[in-house]
C-alpha cells in the first residue's frame, strides 16, 4: 500500500493577499491552495505571482504540515508562460491546472514545463468537454510531471452548461461520479468541489456527507469555517474504525488462510473488505499524525 497523504480539506486562498496566505497554512486545512486565477484580479496577476512566490519559499524553509498547491491561470491565458516558469522554480508539493479539458492538455504543460522541473500536477474537472471523458485526462501519464489529483470545479461546469446547483447536486452527479471512476481507475485522488454559501452550515455538511457516500477523497473550500467541518466528514468515525480493525487482520489468521470469505459477527468479509478496512487505518493514522 503507498502512503496515505490526508486530503481531507482543501482552502483556497487568494495569491493577492500575504496575510492570509502566511495564515493558511496554521487553520487545519490538509491543503492549502495559492490561486493565481479566479481570486486575482488582472491588474494584479503578476504582484500576486511575485508573493505566492514568496509564500511558497518562505513555507518550505520555516516546514508545515499543510500541503502547498498553487493554482495557475489557464492555458489560454496570457500568465500562464510566466506563472509555470516561477511556480517550477519554486516547487510547491503540486501545480493546480484550470480548465484542463483533455490529455492534450497536459501534454502541453509538461512541454511548456522546463525538463529539469520534478512536480506533482493537479488537474480542474470543470468544463463540457472534461466531463464528456474524464478517464483521457486521468489517465494521462508522466513520470517527471505526473497527474496525481483531479479537482472539481462545478461552479464552472454551471456556467458553461446552465446546470443548476440545488441541494442534492442532481443535475451534476453523473459528472461527480464520472470524474471519480476515470480518477479510480488511474490511481489518483479527487476532491469535491466548494459549496459556495459559507453562512449555510447544515448545507455544507450535507454536501460533504454526500461526496464521502460517494466516495471522494476530500473537498476544496473558500473559507476557513468550512475546513472543520471538511476534516470531520472525511476521517472515519470510531464505528468505521472499530470494524476496520475487526476485520483488517482476519484472513492473516491460519484458520483462514486459504479462505475467501469469512464470517464475521454475522457479516460476510471478503478479502477485498479487509484491504479496504487496512486502508481506512492507514488513513486514520496519516490524520492522527498530523495532530
């Protein structure tokens, strides 16, 4: 099993503003995002490029337990030469790519990218064509620049559609699911998209009950209130826990060794129930060691 890295929550913070980009990285959030794009004004792209820069170097010297992802602005923009030059040279943990709509894409990037440049890339599920076949992006390959998370945009995917955005998200499950089988099938993570009301607190939690029935890894956020409750959503509960560790270890006894599926308090447990519950514990251990 590779290691777990904790994703439970994911902020974004806007690139123009220091104070909360030195901030971020202490409220709790599994992820810190330092967005070049939808939180910075034009005028501003490249004050903000020069400070994200900053914050970046700055983190990586004084260490933190937040993972630092910058966002950049999209391909077809005129930042985006500038911002993959200063965001290679300055290695944050990952690269967030908006508007990524198919393979070719990253192909792109990786080219633009220069060789010597080792870094993780992120990618936004968030236009028609994206969603129509999610698996041509995930699965794109790279050794020295490899995908290793998908990320939501709906509000996005409601502009370009016209999809409302209701509780229950009904008009967008099937994209939600879509995107979540192509990442499963490439090996990678994704996270859920930001629920935008941030004084709707029982609509937010709902939101996050659905992704993690649904099987996401975590949720992007745009304000510090939500990270709570992103973190509890997304970390198994003390019953998920016990019966994780009832059945982890069952076919690793002699008696079933050769079995499988094993019956155990009423319920049958298949191997890959087992490799599961070893994941969840996996899982519980990378957050309680974060503290």
């Amino acid at each position: 099993m590779k290691p777990i890295r904790p994703r439970r929550s994911a902020l974004y913070v806007p690139g123009s503003n220091v104070r909360a980009m030195a901030k971020a990285p202490t409220l709790g959030a599994d992820v810190v995002i330092f967005d070049l794009e939808d939180a910075v004004a034009p005028s501003e792209k490249e004050a903000a490029r020069e400070r994200v820069v900053e914050a970046v170097a700055a983190l990586r010297q004084a260490g933190t337990q937040s993972e630092i992802v910058v966002r950049a602005n999209g391909l077809d923009t005129p930042w985006i030469d500038a911002d993959l030059a200063a965001i290679g040279a300055a290695l944050p943990d990952a690269l967030l790519l908006p508007k990524i709509s198919r393979a070719e894409d990253l192909s792109r990037v990786r080219t633009m990218i220069g060789g010597d440049v080792a870094l993780p890339l992120w990618a936004m599920i968030e236009t028609p064509r994206a969603v129509l076949d999610p698996l041509d992006i995930a699965e794109a390959k790279d050794e020295r620049l490899p995908l290793t998370v998908l990320v939501l945009g709906l509000n996005d995917l409601a502009r370009e559609t016209g999809a409302l955005q209701v509780p229950g998200r009904a008009p967008m499950l099937p994209w939600m699911m879509a995107a979540l089988a192509a990442a499963r099938v490439a090996g990678i993570e994704i996270l859920d998209g930001v629920f935008n009301d941030i004084a709707d607190g029982e609509g937010f939690s709902a939101e996050c009950l659905q992704a993690r029935q649904c099987g996401f890894d975590g949720k992007t956020v745009i304000h510090p209130a939500q990270i709570a409750g992103a973190n509890a959503a997304f970390a198994p509960d003390a019953d998920e826990l016990a019966w994780a560790s009832r059945i982890a270890a069952v076919f690793d006894a002699p008696e079933n060794a050769g079995k499988g599926v094993v019956r155990v308090e009423g319920r049958m447990v298949e191997r890959l129930h087992a490799d599961m519950a070893k994941r969840l514990l996996a899982l519980a251990e990378a957050i309680a060691a974060k503290g």
